[in-house]
C-alpha cells in the first residue's frame, strides 16, 4: 500500500475538499482519500503507484494546482493506514 501526500493550492472550503477527493476517486483506485483545505493538501491511500503528472492531469483542469508531491509506503496501524 502505497500512502502519497500531495499539496494543493485553491482549496477554499469544505465543498473544494470534496470536488478534490471526488476527482481523485472517479479516476483513480483508492483505497482512502483525505483532503483538507486548512492544510492545504490530499493524502490518497492507493496500492497502485502514481507519478505527480498522474495526479496533476487529473487535477490542473479543475483549477486545483499541485505544489508538491510525497510517496511513501503506507503502514497498517490498529484502526487503519498511517
């Protein structure tokens, strides 16, 4: 499992959050899919592995902009994936 944790800049309220997390869910397999506009970033839990333009096609048309771009490999903790 595969956890990446991306910035993203134009996310405003919780309604942008969801048009994020819902654009990444329709194109994409996920496992989880956590986006927060107060950090500005999206953490995506996949076990397919990704490159920053697969996240920034999905994204840029939206007029969400990645600014960075982190994998790592997820760990299973006791209630979920850290």
């Amino acid at each position: 499992m595969y956890k990446y944790t991306l910035g993203i800049d134009g996310m405003a309220c919780g309604a942008c959050e969801a048009h994020v997390k819902n654009k990444l869910i329709r194109r994409l397999k996920c496992k989880k899919v956590k986006a927060s506009h107060i950090k500005n970033n999206v953490v995506i839990f996949s076990e397919e592995i990704y490159k920053e333009e697969d996240f920034k096609k999905i994204l840029d048309p939206t007029g969400y902009i990645v600014t960075s771009y982190q994998c790592d490999l997820a760990q299973k903790k006791l209630f979920g994936w850290k």
